[in-house]
C-alpha cells in the first residue's frame, strides 16, 4: 500500500537499555535500544474489538504502508533475536500504528579530542525521511520521549565515560539534496570521568617535578646523586608521555594532557640545564682562585690613568686584554677622590680615543661575563638558592593558568553543546 496523504505526522520515544561501548578510535557508540515509531492511518481500521488495540503479525515486508524511517549517524544495526526477531506492530482504534523493534544500533559520532581528558563530547542522533520532505511528512518527538532502566540514576556510567541523553523538541530539517527533511533529534552527552586521570597522570607527572626541585638543595659537588635524580626522573616523565600518547585518542593537535605532561618534562630539563650551568661554573671558579694570585700582580697598563666605569660596586676585578693591555677597576669613593690625569688632546680626539673606547668595551663584557659565571659557580650555592624559590613560583604560575585556560574552554564548549 502506497502513502497518498500529506503532511503525516510521526512521532517516536526511546527505550535505552544499555550502552554497549564507546570507541574512541572508530569514534562510534553502540547502544542497545527498543524504538517506537508511531504515526496515523485513516485507511486502516479495527472492525469489532473491545480491546481498543490489536497486534498485528511482524513482516518485514508488510502490506500496508509505513514511514521510511533514515537514521543520518547510523553506521550498522542489528535486530536483537531470542526465537525470533523481537518487533511487534500494533494498531489502535484511532488508526494509529506503532512499530516497537529491540536493535543494536551503532552510531558515528563526530568527536573532537584536543581537550583531552576534559573533553565533552556531543553527539547528534538525527531520526527522519529520506524519502519524504518536510510538506510530506514530519517527525517529533512524544512527550515522553525517552525512557531507562530503574537503574539508570544520574547516567550511564561506563570505565571512562558518563552518558546522558536529551530530546531537541525543536523543529530541525536536514537538506538531502532534493529538498530538506523533517528530523527529530537526539543528543547524546559523553563527560570524561576526571578522577582516573588526575590520580593516573597529573598527580605522578606534579610529583615528579617536585622531585627535581630536591635537586637545588643537594650539594653541586654529589655529581652521581644529584645527576641519577634528575636523569631518573627525566626519563620517568618521557616514559609516562609515551605510554598516555599510544592509549590516549588520536587529535589533529595537542592535547590537553599531552600540553601538561611536555611541560612537566621542560621543567624537569631545565632543572637539569641549571646543574650543567652550576658544575661549568664551578670549574671556572676553581681555575678562577688559582689564578687570582697572578690577576692581583698584574702590571699596569697604560690605560690606569684612565679610570673605567665600576660594573658591582666596589668589587676590585682585574682583566688582562689580548694585547697584554691592562685595567683596573678600582673603589667608586677612592677613584672619586683621585683627579684623573689629563692626557693629551691628541690621545682624546684622535684614532687612540677610539681604540680606548672599543678596548674598555671589550674588558667591560669580560668582567661581566666573569661575574656571571663565578656567580653561578659559587661555594655558597648562590644559583640554586634563586632556582629554589624560582621554579616552584613558575611552575604554580604555570598550573593555574592551564587549568584556568582548559577549564574555560571546556564549560564554554559544553555550554554551546547545551544551547
């Protein structure tokens, strides 16, 4: 029997009995679901029933006419069978027919994981003709649309994820290409269960980074115990990135934990460079001492009468040019109080000014880049004690504004998958 009316209306609800699985890699959801489709008739009728209502036999083939039902995300679906397939037709007094069939259906979900593991992944479900227009034929859904187990609670909780469903009663239509089509949607909601993560990945990755900061107060001479420390807990963290790379799903960018654990492991580096930095001072400052003695008797030059600018405070450094030229930097109170000796207008004009000038440029750097490195070479442990307070302000810095910046984005994803 062929449909010649116009503007039929089908409405439809929803039995979920159980969420079969999620696949991230596939991206697909399999759920076990009893579907209704109802819709009305005049050409059908009940003769002589008190009952109000009769079952009719299931054909797959029937002979009278039923709307071509077209699930948009649909990838397979299989009828669930005991003895036999277990669907049923049922017409009422009214003329209206309801279809009941109990289905496997696995759904194509779109799924975007680069907020990975705060992601909330939304999934629209769309039911509707691909046959018939929206002048033809319209799908809504009942008004009471959805039904679950007594056990369903707050959502179905799976190892990984909590699943919640929702009817959009709007009016949505999908454009096929001969015209667009009347849909009723459904949404389906995955949130990530947090907990697994933070004591799988965060909570080891933050404690590890801490570890390194037991580094700064080890003694830089302990070369073997400090260097397994930080070494040990490097290659802790690289390990832990891999392992949460190969079982985390596949992003076109960075993910949200990936963002967290390169970062964990940068801080744990940087804690590794700043060893480097203090054993190469240290040996500076050993060929420094030994050679003090010999700094400290150097000759004057012939620049001594000209006093150079002091580079930390009254600190008495002496450099030794390549051209065997040298210079002293002496006391700001005592240089003040000696009258410098005026040299010629000739040596303060001419091509010798110039020369001057590039020679106290060139032992202003090397004083400067003596200090550094004694600074950080020092006895006393000068460069961790700044690193002791330094890294552990960057890192909480660092760990507000991540968790600030992908807790946003997250809510403001989820409030657009609401709307």
């Amino acid at each position: 029997m062929v449909h010649d009316g116009k503007g039929v209306d089908v409405s439809l609800s929803l039995h979920i009995n159980r969420i079969s699985g999620v696949d991230e890699s596939k991206e697909e959801i399999a759920l076990d679901v009893f579907l209704h489709v109802y819709w009305e008739d005049p050409r059908i009728r009940i003769l002589d029933n008190d009952t109000g209502q009769v079952e009719l036999t299931w054909d797959k083939d029937p002979n009278f006419w039923i709307p071509d039902l077209y699930i948009r995300q649909l990838r397979e679906m299989k009828v669930l069978t005991v003895f036999q397939d277990i669907a049923s037709i049922r017409l009422y007094s009214n003329s209206t027919l309801r279809i009941s069939i109990g289905a496997t259906i696995i759904i194509k979900c779109d799924m975007d994981f680069v907020l990975y593991p705060l992601d909330v992944q939304a999934c629209a479900v769309d039911f509707g003709s691909y046959k018939y227009t929206v002048m033809d034929m319209k799908f809504r859904w009942r008004d009471d649309p959805l039904s679950f187990p007594s056990d369903f609670g707050d959502g179905f909780r799976l190892p990984r994820y909590v699943v919640s469903f929702v009817t959009d009663n709007r009016s949505n239509v999908i454009y096929y290409g001969d015209g667009t089509h009347s849909t009723a949607r459904l949404v389906i909601t995955l949130s990530r269960e947090l907990r697994s993560h933070l004591l799988e990945s965060y909570l080891p990755s933050t404690l590890f980074v801490i570890m390194s900061w037991g580094s700064f107060v080890v003694m830089p001479e302990v070369v073997p115990g400090r260097m397994v420390l930080l070494v040990t807990t490097l290659l802790s963290l690289v390990t832990m990135f891999d392992t949460v790379r190969n079982n985390s799903p596949s992003a076109l960018e960075l993910k949200c934990i990936e963002v967290w654990l390169i970062s964990c492991t940068l801080f744990v580096f940087l804690a590794l460079v700043e060893y480097f930095v203090v054993l190469f001072g240290m040996r500076y400052d050993k060929h420094w001492r030994h050679k003090k003695r010999d700094l400290d008797g150097g000759v004057s030059g012939a620049f001594n009468c000209m006093p150079l600018p002091q580079l930390f405070g009254s600190n008495k450094v002496h450099a030794t040019s390549e051209s065997n030229v040298a210079a002293t930097a002496d006391n700001v109170n005592s240089t003040a109080t000696k009258a410098p000796v005026p040299l010629p207008a000739a040596a303060v004009n001419g091509p010798a000014a110039t020369s001057v000038a590039a020679v106290a440029g060139r032992l202003r750097f090397r004083l400067l880049t003596k200090h550094v490195i004694l600074y950080c070479g020092s006895q006393r442990g000068t460069l961790d004690q700044v690193s002791l307070a330094l890294f552990p302000a960057c890192f909480v810095v660092f760990t507000v504004a991540y968790w600030i910046s992908y807790i946003t984005e997250s809510n403001k994803r989820k409030s657009l998958t609401d709307a």
